[in-house]
C-alpha cells in the first residue's frame, strides 16, 4: 500500500502525495479512478468501467482506453500493489481515510450518533466539518452516466447534512442566523419539503408567522403545479400548528421577539410579486413585459435540416425536475451560433413566457462573461429590481431559478467557455429550455443532446454561395466555384466571407477569387470582407492556449500532410508519448485540432494556415521546425526499416537504409507492420514532399536529411499494394531533383531507383528504363552496392517487358552476382527467376527448367511465399514452353495452393490465366475458360491493365477454339487496346491472333 496518498471528489478530482499534487490526466482518465475510489476497495470489470464512463454507446477501443488509463494511474500513484488487476478490471488498494468522499461519510454517521446521545453542539460541530469538504459541484466536469449518478448521489448527502445542521442550529436558538440559508436553500429546491418545513419553523421562532404560512402557500402551490401533489403529513400538521397558534413553535417563552426583530422583515427578492399578492401587501410594480432577447436568426441560414429538428425535439420542454439543455461545439467559424439562432426562431412558439439570450464572451481569453453580470440582465428582464438583486453570485442564480420555476422559457447562452460558467445560468424547474454554443465540449452538464458541429458537406457549401453571390453567377462557374469552397475547407463563415466579396464586386468572377486564395501564405487576409473576418475567429481560440498547448499547436501546424498519429506527434515534438496525448487532446477539447479517430489529429485547413502564420512571428519557432522535421523523420524511418524487415526477410536493403537515430515500433509479424505502413504513409509521403521542398543548396539542415527521406520511402516501397503507391511517383521526382542539386550521388542514385520502381509498377516502360538507367550510372559511381543490384534487376525487367531478352538475361546475371556477394539470398533467389522468365520468352525454356527447379528448396527453408509462388509460376511456364502440359498444370496448381492463402492476388491472377493457356492447349476448353474468367475479374479488381490484357488473349483463344468467333475478336479487341496503351509490344501477337480469325 502507498503511504500519504489521498483523493478528492467532492468538486473537482485531485489527488495528492503529501503537500504534493498529483497530475490527474485527462477528464475521463479521472472518471475511471473515481469509480474504483467509490466503490470503496472492491474491484470493477472492464464491463462494468465502459459502462460507467460511456454507457450504451462506448468507442471502439473502450478497452484500450482503458488499459491506457490504468498504465498512467499507476506511474502517478509509483508503487506496485496500489492499482492492481482482478479478473479483467482493477482493484485500488489504498489506505483509510484517502478520499473526502469516505471522510463525509463516516463525519456524518459520527454526528448522527452524537446527535442522539443529546450532545447536539458536538453533532453540528461535526455536520459543519463535513459540509466544509465540498468544494463545488461534486466530480465536476467527470464525463459518463456513473459520474453523473454519483454527483446526484453526493449532492444529495450534501443536502441531508444542510438540512441535519440548519436543523441543529434552530434547536439551538441560531434561526435568525438560518433563515438566509434556508431561503436560499428552499429556491434552489422549490420542491423539497424538509426546508420548507425548517424554514416555516425558524420564521415562527422570529415572530413571522404571517411570513411562515404565506410561505406554505407559495411551497402549495409550487408541489400541485409542478408534480400534482399536496404537501406531505409534516408539513401540513406544521401549518395547522401555526394556524392554531402552537406556542412551542414560538421557542423559549418571551424571547422570539429578540430573536427575530418582529413580524415586519421584509420579503427578500423571491418572486415579489406573486408573494406581495399572497401576504396582501400592495404597491406592487406592473409586471414586466414577455423578454424576446435572442437576435435575429440569419435569413440565409442554409442546410443543417436533420440537425436543427435533433435540436428542436431536444428542446421539447418534458416537465421533468430541470430544464431541457441542448449543446452546439465546434470550431471557430463553423456556424454554431447562426445554428443557435435558427434553431431558437424554430421553436420560439413554444415558450410564450419568452426568451433570454447572452453572448458569455468565452473565447475571450481576458474578458470572459461573470454569470453574475448575466444575471443581473436576466432579473431584471424578469422584473427584479435593483434594490431586490442579491448581492452574491449564488443568491443571484438561486433567485434565477426561483423566478423561472414553473415557467416556459428558452435561454439561449452564446460561446460560452466552460460548464462552470454555465450552471449558475440554468433556470428552475419546470418546462424550460437551455440552448448553449462553445467552441469546447461542455463536460458534466445535464444535456439531452450534444451537436458536434462540423463544417458543411459540398452542396450546402454551394447552397450558401449561391444564395449570397446569386445562382445566375454560380452557375456560370460551377467547377471553379466548387474548388473555392473547398479551398474555403468548407467552414461556413469562409464560404460566407468570399461569397459577400464577390457579391461586392460584381466584375470579379469566381475564378478571379480562387486564385487569390490559391497561395496559402495570404489566404488569411484574403477571407476578410467588411467587419467579417476568419482571422480573428481563430485568433480568440490561441489566445486561451498554454504556452505549451500554443507551441504545440504551431510546430505541428508546420508540418505537411492531412493528418499526424500521436506517436508521429510527440516525435515531432521530442516529448513523452503520453504527455504529448494529453496536449493533442487538451487542443481537440477547445476545438483547435480535430481527432478523426483515437490516436489521430489533423487541422482544419485554415486552421494549419493560421498554426503557420503564428509560427511565422516566432523565430525559435523557424528554428524548431527543422527538429520537428528531423524527430519525425527519426522515427518514421527507423520504424520503416523495421517494418522492411518483416515484408522482406533477409533483404540487405534494411541494413543500408539510414543511419537509424531512433527506437523504432515493434510488430508480431507481417500484419501489424502492413497495418502501420497503411496508417503512416501519408504523413511519410508528406514528410518527404516537404524535406524535399526545403533541400535548398544554400538553405540549412541536418546532413543526410534528404537521403534520410529517401530512405524511408524506400523502406515503405514494399508495401506499395497497401499505401498510397501513386503520390510515391512525384515525390520520388522531387527527391531525385533535389539530390542532383545538392550534388549527392548517392541520393540521387536511391531517389532514382525509387522512381524507376514506381514507374515499372504503372508499366510506364520508357520513363523506367530512363530512370533504372539513371540510378545505375549513380550507384555505380556511389558505390551503392545494395541499391545498384535492385536497379539492374528492374532494368533487366524492362527490357524482358520490351522483348530484349540477351539484354535483359545480361541485368539479371550482374544482379545475381552482386546478390551472391552481398550474401543476399532472397534476392538471388528472385533475380535467377526473373532471369529464367526471360530465358523462357527467348526460346530457351529448356534453361528456365532446372534454374526455377534449383531454387524452390531454398525459399522453401525459408518460407518465402512470394518467391516460392513466383518460381512455381515461372517453372509452369517453361514446362508449358517445353510441351510438358501436365507438369505445367501440377505447378500452377501448387502456386494458387500457397498464394491463395497467402493473400498474393496477383499472383492468383497470372497462375489462373496461365493454367488457362495450358489447359486450352491440351483441349480442356471448358476449365480453360472458366480459369481465365476468373483470372480476368481478379486482374481488374487489382487495377492491373497489362494482365487483364494478358488474360483476354488466353480467354479470346479459348473462345475461338470452341467455335465462338465473335466473342473471340471482342476480347482480342479488348487485349489490343490495353497492350497499346501501356505500349508494350504485345500488341502484334494480338493482331496476328486477330488476323486469323478473319482468314
């Protein structure tokens, strides 16, 4: 057990060590280790901890989160044996007394045996010492039903000690002293009987009997309004005592009339004047007019149908015991309060009693709204007049809610800042509404529905624009206006502001506008028109940031690419991964970064704008990107080069890749390591776009940057099936240039060697060989070994796809050799393949043979699919080649055997439509078709134009053969088109086939 560790709830969680405070993390990391504070040393499942912290709906990775919340608690509570593991959940072992909670608790149960032992003065002593533990809403701002249930369940307790020592102190000759309490107490709980019989009685103890019965009538009438029911027996048989003037409620003889000062104490604030009706009192002011506070709503509101109806059926008062609360949070800019204001105007019919609105100014970082401020405007909407406002900010809110109990109407609170800002504003109970805007999620208040604004989909974008710029005017650019709005990110007071700039200008067309705000560095001040502007929108938001929130903010604003992963991200800071998760989150919280999914950020588009336009007035910020570009770099690549050596074992190309300057991820084999290439070759592809727009020769950076970028795209090379292969080609591009500029050979040599292998993948022929033979020429004057036997093995492809087999057998023979001396199995292996296909494409089949024949044993040993597939499909070939059909149809056969289950589709694709061939040749027409049809579909599934062409020819012969001669012609035709648009020379075997079917 740890020593001196203690907790509170009773308001907002802490935890401390001593006189040492303890970080809590995040609010729903707190929320798990509250329900296991509560549950008092018993343990808690993970079922019943997603319950509690998510309810009906939990994320996808609840469980995750959870063990993640578990590892943090116990590095911040560093003992072994504190948090410990039960079954699937977690247990607290901790020391009594550790929590305020258990404290009240036992403080209470300790009054109420004082109390009746008759030692009253001791019981309250010990009621006030309880009470004294709340310091504000219990578990405030802790998200999840349990959280919720347990601030009931405390609120509650807090409520029965109140009452237990407003009781004490009235038997003690203290009700002068406790009728400001009780009447607080009695209009923040119009329907609790108990302080309504306390108070009764303390009037009467100071001589207001007329006050005490108007009170009962008032308490009457709230219980039959509100819920249908009369008064309990206690409180009745109170009343009838002080109608037949019961002097023991008058307390010590002679003495309630220096208690009290007399009948005459004036009626504080509390609905004036429906009490100066029930006590006779006259001179009453008029009542005030219906308030209609809330602005107009735009008249050019646009889209957001189903949301707006959410929000109304939310609004929908239910006549529970609190207002219907419905909340909107989102991104400066995204429309939230013209949504207020729609939404406001859509239901104003159903709260005749009228409508309040304020603007609580919670982006304002030096200025927020005081509730108390609001306050006064509200109550004094309602009639309150000056000399009546209570003086505090508690009084103010009890009389709100008094005022507005029983009533019908819609509060509307405009950006507000926090939840804290907003409870004292929340009227009584009864059929109310509450509609609040915040650029943050407002955790902990009672809300029936949560709208997370997002910005407009493309036709409600359009809808805006047009409505503003005119539809004539749209409609003349329709592309052009499409491609503005989404330079615009689709927020809809960017789509507003250029609307309203063209709509100002009549002679600009929309063309005109989209290229201004096609160069970043001016977008900002290009969305600005009249006093609307984004700039200023966002600048609001940065100004409440920590400095570590805001530095956070502009590094990764200058990062490229539409998204960063959270071990990416505390890379690029150089923080710890948790800390790191705990700022990311504090930026998605005040609507600053977005999170698509845990574990992931991106900026909105202008949000990144205006990130790297405060970078911009920040030199150690001009500095520290260049380390953010480095330590995401580091880890990128390292975690890469482990990833390489998953998809291709044994492969030296992992070795050469680097130097490595970081603790790279590690994978239980090849499916988590695809997994992560898949998830992280964007932010690769970026990183390396951006490395290679800086690699300026006068322009500073850390040595082996560039080729550090190379490297890594390299590294991701084999997974090009899994990620976005087509943005490698002009990235490859921009990494070759920049290396020939700054003169790096052996940079240049990689960079072009990557470019050839994605253009050999597109079979895009001319611009492969021209690349492979670039990075041979660099490599070999390099020295780069490693790379310079890739590129010969894919120039050596080439020249087989081209037909110049002599040359293509001479790459492959270099390669092998230099595979032989790097000790590279696998890639000797592979390379004497490829170098048997082209003996078999030469008329040397009978080579081919016992080549494909000697290497199977050794990628068997091992376990190389891919090349094990690979051989046996080559070994077919030759057979077929030899004339050696049944052997050939037996190799296909053991191809699709291991590539099927292997995953290796294309692979399943050319063993299918090469056995169809065989089997054409040996008359088996029926099975022949059949396999190349579902060679076909695979081919084109796959997107691979040259082996659909290959699989229409074997279909196209198959067809004729059975007699079927224009079904034939159209797949020739079909095969003719593909060959000749990727210009192989294919296309005269074709023609010749197609010629004889015309003879």
């Amino acid at each position: 057990m740890t020593a001196g560790v203690r907790f509170e709830l009773l308001g907002p969680m802490r935890a401390y060590r001593g006189d040492e405070r303890l970080g809590t993390g995040t609010p729903q990391q707190q929320a798990m280790l509250a329900v296991l504070l509560l549950r008092s040393g018993h343990g808690a499942g993970l079922g019943e901890l997603i319950d509690a912290l998510w309810g009906e709906e939990p994320p996808h990775a609840a469980v995750t989160t959870l063990r993640t919340y578990a590892w943090r608690w116990r590095k911040v509570l560093a003992e072994p044996g504190v948090l410990v593991s039960v079954g699937d959940g977690y247990r607290l072992v901790l020391e009594k007394p550790c929590l305020d909670v258990q404290e009240a608790e036992e403080l209470a149960a300790r009054a109420a045996v004082e109390r009746g032992a008759g030692r009253r003065e001791a019981a309250a002593k010990l009621l006030r010492e309880a009470l004294g533990l709340w310091q504000g809403e219990p578990l405030a701002a802790l998200p999840g039903p349990y959280a919720e249930r347990q601030r009931s369940r405390l609120e509650e307790l807090r409520l029965r000690l109140l009452e237990d020592r407003l009781e004490l102190d009235i038997e003690a000759g203290g009700e002068a002293a406790a009728v400001p309490d009780l009447r607080l107490l009695t209009s923040e709980h119009p329907l609790r009987e108990r302080p309504v019989a306390l108070l009764m009685r303390a009037l009467c103890r100071t001589g207001r009997q007329a006050d005490a019965l108007n009170l009962f009538r008032t308490a009457r009438q709230g219980l039959i309004s509100e819920i249908g029911l009369e008064p309990g027996p206690e409180l009745v048989s109170l009343h009838q005592r002080i109608l037949s003037g019961d002097q023991e409620l008058a307390g010590a003889e002679e003495d309630g009339g220096r208690r009290g000062g007399g009948s005459g104490a004036v009626v504080s604030g509390v609905l004036a004047a429906d009490v100066a009706a029930a006590a006779g009192e006259e001179g009453v002011a008029e009542a005030p007019p219906v308030p209609a506070q809330t602005p107009s709503a735009p008249g050019d509101f646009t889209g957001r149908a189903a949301l707006v109806r959410r929000l109304a059926e939310a609004l929908t008062p239910a006549g529970d015991s609190g207002p219907a609360v419905a909340l909107i949070s989102g991104m400066g800019g995204v429309g939230k309060t013209a949504l207020a204001l729609h939404t406001a105007d859509r239901v104003r019919d159903r709260f005749p009693d009228g409508q309040l609105y304020a603007d609580l100014r919670g982006t304002d970082a030096h200025d927020p709204c005081d509730p108390g401020h609001v306050l006064v405007g509200f109550l004094a909407a309602l009639g309150v007049t000056a000399e009546a406002l209570p003086a505090d900010v508690e009084g103010r809110a009890a009389l709100f809610r008094s005022m507005t109990a029983g009533r019908r109407m819609l509060v509307v609170l405009d950006n507000a800042r926090d939840a804290a800002q907003v409870r004292p504003l929340l009227p009584g109970p009864g059929r109310c509404a509450v509609l609040v805007t915040s650029r943050p999620r407002l955790a902990g208040l009672p809300a029936r529905h949560q709208a997370d604004l997002d910005v407009f989909e493309l036709p409600e974008a359009l809808e805006l624009f047009g409505r503003v710029i005119g539809r004539d005017r749209l409609d003349a650019e329709p592309d052009t206006a499409r491609e503005l709005v989404a330079t615009c990110g689709f927020l809809p007071l960017a789509v507003r502001i250029v609307a309203a700039r063209l709509a100002a200008r009549p002679s600009w067309t929309v063309a005109l506008l989209t290229a201004r705000l096609a160069d970043e560095r001016r977008r900002l001040n290009e969305l600005r028109v009249g006093d609307l502007a984004i700039a200023p929108v966002f600048e609001l938001g940065y100004r409440q940031l920590s400095d570590e929130q805001a530095r956070a903010f502009r590094v990764l604003a200058c990062l490229d690419g539409p998204g960063i992963g959270l071990t990416s991200a505390a890379a690029a800071l150089r923080a710890d991964e948790f800390h790191v998760e705990e700022v990311l989150e504090s930026l998605v919280d005040v609507a600053m970064l977005e999170s698509p999914t845990p574990g992931r950020y991106r900026f909105h588009d202008l949000l990144r704008a205006f990130g790297r336009q405060c970078a911009g007035a920040y030199r150690a910020d001009r500095a520290e990107l260049g380390g953010a570009l480095d330590g995401l770099l580091d880890h990128l690549l390292a975690t890469a080069c482990a990833a390489f050596r998953h998809a291709v074992p044994g492969d030296p190309v992992a070795g050469a890749l680097g130097p490595l300057r970081a603790e790279p991820l590690s994978f239980a084999g090849l499916e988590p390591a695809r997994t992560w290439a898949l998830t992280e070759s964007e932010t690769a592809l970026a990183l390396a776009a951006q490395i290679a727009g800086c690699a300026r020769p006068d322009h500073p950076a850390r040595p082996g940057r560039l080729r550090a970028a190379i490297d890594l795209l390299i590294a991701l090379s084999p997974f090009h099936q899994d990620t976005r292969y087509g943005q490698l080609a002009p990235t490859g591009l921009l990494l070759a240039e920049a290396a020939a500029r700054h003169g790096d050979r052996k940079a240049e040599g990689r960079a072009r060697f990557l470019c050839g292998t994605i253009a050999l993948k597109d079979t895009r022929l001319a611009e492969a060989e021209t690349e492979a033979r670039l990075a041979v020429l660099a490599c070999r004057e390099a020295g780069d070994t490693v790379v310079l036997r890739q590129a010969l093995n894919d120039l050596g492809l080439v020249a087989q796809f081209l037909r110049r087999f002599d040359e293509a057998i001479a790459c492959f023979d270099e390669a092998i050799a230099l595979a032989r001396e790097l000790d590279h199995r696998s890639g000797e292996y592979a390379t004497t393949v490829n170098a048997a296909l082209a003996r078999v494409r030469s008329g040397r089949a009978h080579e081919a043979v016992p080549a494909c024949e000697a290497v199977l044993p050794g990628l068997r040993e091992m376990d190389d699919r891919h090349g094990i597939c690979y051989a046996l499909y080559v070994l077919g070939l030759a057979l077929h080649a030899t004339g050696r059909y049944e052997e050939a149809i037996a190799r296909y056969g053991e191809c699709l055997a291991v590539a099927g289950p292997a995953g290796i589709r294309q692979r399943v694709a050319h063993a299918r439509y090469r056995m169809a061939d065989t089997l054409r040749a040996v008359g088996r027409h029926a099975e022949a078709q059949e396999q190349a049809e579902a060679a076909l579909s695979l081919c084109r599934d796959l997107g691979s134009d040259r082996d659909s062409g290959h699989a229409l020819v074997v279909l196209g012969r198959t067809l004729a053969e059975r007699g079927r001669a224009e079904e034939a012609r159209s797949r020739l035709l079909s095969a003719s088109a593909l060959f000749a648009k990727l210009g192989l020379p294919d296309v005269a075997d074709v023609e010749e086939l197609l010629a004889g079917l015309s003879a």
